[in-house]
C-alpha cells in the first residue's frame, strides 16, 4: 500500500478501507508520511469529503494512536456510567466551570480533560489557572484518585491521548483544511472517548462568536459526532446553540470564575440557566438518575439551592491545591490596574451585543491569545452591566472593560461600544437553543 494511491483515491471520491484508514494514521504516527504527502490528503478530504463509516474509522485509528483512559474505578453504587461534556467554543462560554460541580453534587463522578484556549479568551484550564495555586496538569492516575477522593478533577488534556489528532491539526491549521466537517468531528469524538466517557453532551455552538456561522451547519456537525459515537458504541447528545451574543455578563478568565461562583451562589442570568439546567437534566436522565428532564430540574435546582454545589466548587479548588477563600473574597483573583466603562448613547433597550466584536475587545485587553506560547492576563476581561433586552438610560454604564495596559484598554474600548446596539423596543431574547439531537 502506497500514500500517494491513497491520496489519488481520495482525489477521484472514493471510499477508504477501514485497513487504508488504519495505513494512513499509522504513516503519520510512525512519519514514513511526508507533510506534504498528508497534506494532499487533507486537502482531499476537504474537498471529496468523507462517509460516515470512514470519519468512524478514522476516529478509531485516531483514539488507537495513544493510550486512553480506564475510568471505572471512579463509578459508584448512584452511577455506573462515565459522562463527559464538550462546547465548541463561544464567547463568554464558563458552563463547564458550572456544570461539573452541579453534577458532582448529583452522585455523577466527573473526570474531566480540558483543554486551554486560542484566540478571544482562555479555555477551560486557563480560567481555572486563574484562581491562585490550582493546578491542573495532573497525571492520569493522580486525575482518577482525585475523582475518587472528592468526586470531580478538571486536568489539562494531555499528548498521551490521540495523538494523531494532534499532527493533523498542526498540518490542517496550516493548510486551510481546519473547518472540514469529517476532521473536525473525528477529532472531538476521538479525544472524548480516548477520555474514558461512556456519555458526552455536547454543546455544539453557531454564530457571530464561534467558528460555525448558522444553525444548519452547527446541525451537520453535530449529526455527524452523535453519528460517529452511536457507531462506536457511545451514546452522545448534542445541544445545539445560538452564540450571537456573549453568554452570561462576565468575558475573560477570572471574571467568568467569579460569574460560576455567583451563579453556584444563585445567582445567574436567563441564558447560563437555560443551558446548564438542559445539560445537567440530560446527563441525568441518560444516565439514569433521573426518568425524565422534568423530575431532573428539581435536582439541579436544589443542588444550587442547597449549597452542594458550591461546595463541590470548593472541594475542586482544595483537591487541586487552589486557595478555597476566593470563593468569598474575589479580591483574592488577579486584579486588574485599570478600568474603563462604556456607556449607553441614548435611552431604551439594549438590542444586541455581538459576540464577536466582544471577543475581539477582550483579546485585545490581553484575556486571549494569539499563539500557543502567549501569556495570558488573568486578570483582563469584560463584565457586561447591561445584557440584551434590559433598560438603559443615556449615559448609563453598559459594560466595564479591565486591563493592566493603558493602551491596551484604549484600544479595546472602540471595540466594545460597537459591540452593543439599543433600541427603543425591548427585543424577547427567546431560547439560545436552536435543537437537541
């Protein structure tokens, strides 16, 4: 077997064999695959596309490159199922920081690998880096005794895991083949279940602040994920939802784990409800603990209602050698030198805030990053004081932009204030969820 047939096959639109997938994953792995021999093939997949049954072996030769994860010696006598959870990214996006604990003080064990962010703000792991002394790179086996031991861990993804995903990544970022439907797919399912997780929801996301633009092709990708587990004998849901606007008031690093404890608190805005009620509630009934979404929600709320949760939260910080007092004294966080707040323009409704031209303004604060060596400011990001549909008055603060750079700050500023529109009808914001699969 040869590469260059199996690019030329590509090419023409044929189908590969499970034993031409298992060739070409393994001439990665083992380099005997020039560059630019994968990255014809790349190109080939993004234009020819691929079957389902090649994406579910290609996920498989993917999840085969590297170890993967034995989670059973965290299940308990409540739950003998493994759930994981997964966004495609937003802005403003902290339900994980949220759902893990609610979970965790539902009797689900949670061992979750997350990953750091690229671009607007930091992922998962740098918002947890924020609170001073969590640790996050754990060992796979120091992850699961934590998870024994409190009921949840969060790490840092590790390179033992697929790692073909990742010498296809680096090959797709650099050749324009990153937004094709079959990679992108393969490689979220394929990290999920090298992860040890018998149940994924996954939170597929659409518009103005994330990579997929409409509903439809949030839809097609998420098809195709629910598609590949179910072949793969993994059973995922797939929440789709609307990322137009920034979720919650908090954007950044810090701040947003500040937005999770108050929320843990009882504190919470509509849209961050909605979609953590909705992921917890199925995550619950799919694995059991729960008959219908309906007799879930009740759980959750008292989870929050009854302090469980936050205590969760805590048990996290403590596990991970983080200082548990932030929780009651924010001034523990990173702190920012310098503040400056936009202000409405006119009476009325706030209409939209574009999510995007937030994410821009918070990466410029120093919140994201551009490459994978750039540090992030913990302590830059922005809070919203008015979301969508609430009053405003001219001159009023609508939103609050931190920094530790001056310039920095001016820069974003521009930004931010195009970021809102108002108007003098009060819009109904609805349901950030477009459909569940």
């Amino acid at each position: 077997m040869r590469f260059v047939d199996l690019i030329d096959k590509k090419k023409k639109g044929h189908e590969h064999t499970n034993e031409e997938i298992s060739f070409i994953v393994n001439s990665i792995m083992n380099a005997t695959a020039e560059d630019y021999q994968v990255s014809a093939w790349l190109m080939a997949v993004y234009f020819k596309g691929m079957t389902l049954d090649e994406t579910a072996n290609l996920t498989k030769a993917i999840i085969d490159s590297g170890e993967t994860i034995d989670l059973s010696p965290i299940r308990n006598e409540n739950c003998r199922h493994i759930a994981d959870k997964h966004s495609t990214g937003g802005v403003g996006d902290k339900i994980t920081l949220i759902l893990i604990p609610l979970l965790a003080a539902c009797n689900v064990p949670i061992a979750k690998l997350s990953g750091r962010g690229l671009g607007h703000t930091g992922g998962t792991i740098d918002k947890l880096e924020a609170i001073p002394g969590f640790k996050t790179d754990l060992e796979i086996e120091e992850l699961i005794q934590k998870v024994k031991e409190t009921g949840l861990a969060i790490g840092s993804q590790t390179g033992r895991l697929t790692p073909a995903d990742g010498k296809l990544y680096a090959l797709r970022d650099v050749t324009a083949t990153v937004d094709a439907i079959p990679l992108i797919a393969s490689s979220v399912v394929s990290k999920k279940i090298a992860s040890g997780a018998d149940y994924v929801v996954l939170d597929v996301k659409y518009g103005s602040g994330a990579f997929l633009k409409t509903p439809q092709e949030a839809q097609e990708l998420a098809q195709w994920m629910v598609n590949i587990a179910e072949k793969l004998g993994k059973k995922f849901h797939a929440v789709i939802t609307s990322m137009e606007q920034p979720l919650g008031r908090a954007v950044g690093n810090a701040i947003e784990v500040i937005e999770s404890i108050e929320f843990l608190k009882g504190n919470m805005t509509p849209d961050i409800k909605e979609l953590t009620y909705e992921m917890a509630a199925l995550t619950l009934t799919q694995l059991g603990l729960a008959n219908t979404k309906e007799e879930a929600y009740p759980k959750v709320s008292d989870a929050i209602t009854s302090g469980r949760g936050l205590e969760y939260f805590k048990k996290l910080i403590i596990s991970q050698s983080g200082n548990p007092d932030v929780i009651e004294n924010y001034r523990l966080f990173p702190q920012p030198n310098y503040a400056f707040q936009a202000k409405a323009p006119q009476d009325g409704f706030v209409w939209n805030i574009d999510a995007y031209k937030t994410a821009y303004a918070c990466k410029i604060l120093g919140a994201g990053r551009e490459k994978k060596t750039d540090q992030i400011d913990y302590s830059a990001g922005i809070y919203l004081n008015k979301i969508c549909a609430e009053p405003v008055k001219q001159g009023e603060v609508v939103a609050t932009l931190y920094a530790n750079d001056a310039d920095k700050l001016e820069a974003a500023q521009k930004h931010m204030e195009e970021a809102f529109s108002f108007s003098c009808e009060q819009r109904d914001r609805g349901s950030l969820i477009y459909k569940i699969l």
